[in-house]
C-alpha cells in the first residue's frame, strides 16, 4: 500500500539532511518519494518536482491510518 511506502520512507532516513548540514526535512518530493530539506527544493536538484510540506504528507497518512480501523 502507498501509505507503507511513505512511512518507510520517512523511517530508514536520517534526521536531517546529509547534503545541507542536517536540516530538517520540512518538505515531501512526490516525484522521488523522499523527504528533503528546503536547501534542497531551492538549491538542490528538487527544481520542477513536485513539492509538498512535510506536514501535509504527515495529516494524509494520519487520516489514513485512521479510517482504515
């Protein structure tokens, strides 16, 4: 299922980011399926992906994980 898939994916990563000195990943790429960092989607190799705040990825999962009972 898809919301595994997110949840692993926020599990097996570090803190913060190893490319930006470990900032906080405040952002989801949906194109890659990974957290980043906002260095990331304004300086990094994240232009033209899709982008989302990490707290919006965090909300669907919880209505998710909630309605499937």
């Amino acid at each position: 299922m898809r919301v595994e898939i997110i949840l692993s994916t926020f599990s097996d990563v570090t803190p913060g980011c190893l490319k930006h000195d470990n900032r906080p990943f405040d952002y989801y790429d949906k194109t890659t399926s990974q957290p980043v960092c906002s260095h990331c989607v304004i300086i990094g190799d994240r232009q033209g992906h899709e982008i989302v705040p990490s707290s919006d990825v965090v909300s669907v999962l919880y209505q998710v994980s909630n309605s499937s009972g």
